[in-house]
C-alpha cells in the first residue's frame, strides 16, 4: 500500500491530502530503477529527458478544450479570476505560466522588515545549527555542495542557517518572486541533474536539492530601505520536466519592463524575479542564524504528529508542510544586525 502524503493549508487549516503528479513513475525511478539501472536513471533525469517530458506533458496539447472546463480548473486550483489575459490560456504550458495580478490577489505586509514566501508552495522550516529544535543536517542538501563552495566566500555566513523550503507543484503559478529587499552581491549558476521534487523522491534520492541544476542569489539586507535579515541565499532548484529558469525581474506593479539581474542591483520584497517553465520545483532560503523568526503558525503544524506525511515517515520525525500563498509572511526579522 502506497503512503499518502497529506499537508496543511494555511489559510484554511484544514489537512490536505496531495494527489502527487507522477508519484507511480517516481516510485518507479527512485525505488528499482535506481538500483538495478543506474545508467539509465541517469538518463532519465538528465536535461534532455527533463526537456523531452515536459514537451510531452506541456506541449502536444495546444488548444485542448479540456483545460479551461470548470472541473479540471477546480481540480488543480486555477482560478482565472487571478490571471492577466485568462484568454490566452489554451495549452497546458500557457495554462502553468500564467501570469496573475499578484499585487490585488497575494496581498503583503506593508512592514518592510517581513520576509514574505518566494512562490506559491508547500514549505517546511529547518536549521543547520545542532542546538535548533529544526536542526535538520544533510537531510535536504549539503551546504557546501548546495552553494557550490568552489564558487563562493559565503559557506561560513550559513554554516549554522535558518532554512526554509518551497516545493511548487506542477500546477502552482510559477513565477518566483523576492522574499526580501536588499542588494544584490553574488549570482552565479550550477549546473545539476534534473531529480524529482516528489516527498518520495527527496527522501529516496537523500539530499537531491544539491544535485539539481540550480541558480544562487545572495542578497544583502542590511541596507537601506532593506529588510534588515542580513544576508540571505536564494536558491532556485529546477527539477523533473523543468525546461529552464527564466530572469523576469520587475521592480513594480506587473511583469515588464524585465530589469537585468546583477550584482550591485537593489531588488524589492514581492516582485517577480523568475519564471519556472512548468514541472515540479523547489526555492530554498537560506538566513543567517538569530536574524529572523519564522512565524508561529508555520512552527506549530510542522510539528504535528496527525498528519500523515511522507517526510515524517522517511526522516523519522514529525515533518509536515504548510501551504502557503505567495508574499504571505513567513517570519519577521529579530534585528536589524
């Protein structure tokens, strides 16, 4: 019998249980095919197969009336009221980049010192520090492989870091946007496979998220008009039937014009930053140790022991996720350093 994977969400407080996209064919990789074929699973979850997936899944669907009928919108919890130029959403692929009026529909604290979530998505909170009731070591990533240690000098500003992840579902809004407000210091790509973002998948695959493709932004906070958190490590992993990571900074209002990213640059908390071509996707924060506190809510259902979660049974401790709405708060900074 196959484990459920069950999350709570915010909003509501009600426990859900996740109709996960894939989970056979995951099961499937992650389980035999990893052990008996290892040649092959490399394969399989190499660039051109992640490509050649989401062609399939995305793309040979184009005008397919089925996608904008009332059950299969409600099903994955699309509302069109939320997009800009619903009537262009007639493809699978269209229909997962959409664009939405986040600004009346993902309303944000006006408090600049909140630190709001990257994306709509379901989050779980960690720590790297052994005394931290979220201590979490290695289950996720590896720090140094994560920020690819070879290419940084941050590896000792986050030895101990608060730690938050979003996974995206594939049929979540997929633009990510900025979790704080700062400037821009250090972005740099590493080059990855294309692992599934899948609760069995994580937990078979141990530590997938410093294996993947991903793009490093470090933001620093400690500036003016920033969110005083010092500095901050946005992490944007790309996954199963990811096709690419797109730049798309806005710093107002809306999606254009799209501003450049690089060092030097200040980027606000709320905005656009980047579009993941659809699939399923991860966004991990990184924070320096004592400069934000998670908020409460978010502390109290991770550590239910009612919810019935794939990550519990895999970890051995109570890991529940929290759906949470894009620029919603998710913590609010101690100090402002």
């Amino acid at each position: 019998m196959t484990l459920p994977h069950q999350y709570i969400e915010r909003y509501s407080g009600q426990v859900r249980t996740e109709q996960l996209f894939g989970d056979r064919l995951v099961r499937f990789l992650y389980h035999p095919l990893r052990e008996q074929a290892p040649a092959l699973f490399r394969l399989l979850t190499s660039g051109y197969s992640s490509r050649l997936l989401a062609l399939a899944q995305y793309d040979l669907d184009t005008f397919n009336p089925r996608l904008r009928q009332p059950a299969f919108l409600r099903q994955y919890g699309i509302d069109l009221a939320e997009c800009l130029e619903p009537e262009r959403l007639t493809s699978a692929r269209r229909l997962f980049e959409r664009r939405i009026r986040y600004w009346q529909c993902r309303p944000m604290a006006a408090d600049e010192r909140t630190v709001v979530a990257p994306a709509d998505a379901r989050l779980l909170l960690a720590s790297l520090a052994e005394d931290s009731a979220l201590w979490l070591k290695d289950k996720f990533f590896v720090l140094a492989e994560l920020l690819a240690a070879t290419k940084t000098d941050w590896l000792g500003r986050f030895a101990a870091a608060d730690v938050a992840i979003f996974r995206l579902t594939p049929e979540k809004y997929h633009y990510n946007h900025l979790p704080v407000s700062g400037r821009i210091v250090d972005q740099y790509e590493v080059q990855g496979r294309y692992h599934a973002c899948n609760p069995g998948a994580v937990v078979a695959a141990v530590t997938p998220y410093d294996k993947n493709r991903r793009l490093v932004t470090l933001i620093d906070t400690d500036v003016a008009d920033g969110s005083e958190v010092g500095l901050v490590a946005m992490v944007e992993v790309v996954a199963l039937m990811i096709g690419d990571l797109h730049s798309c900074y806005c710093d107002h209002c809306g999606y254009e014009p799209v501003t450049l990213q690089y060092p030097g640059l200040f980027v606000r908390r709320g905005q656009p930053k980047s579009l993941f071509r659809p699939g399923s996707s991860t966004v991990v924060l990184l924070f320096e140790p004592g400069r934000l506190r998670f908020s409460d809510d978010l502390l109290a259902n991770q550590r239910r022991g009612d919810v019935v979660s794939r990550f519990s049974r895999g970890f051995g401790l109570p890991l529940v996720e929290t759906e949470v709405r894009l620029r919603s708060t998710i913590g609010r900074a101690v100090t402002g350093g």
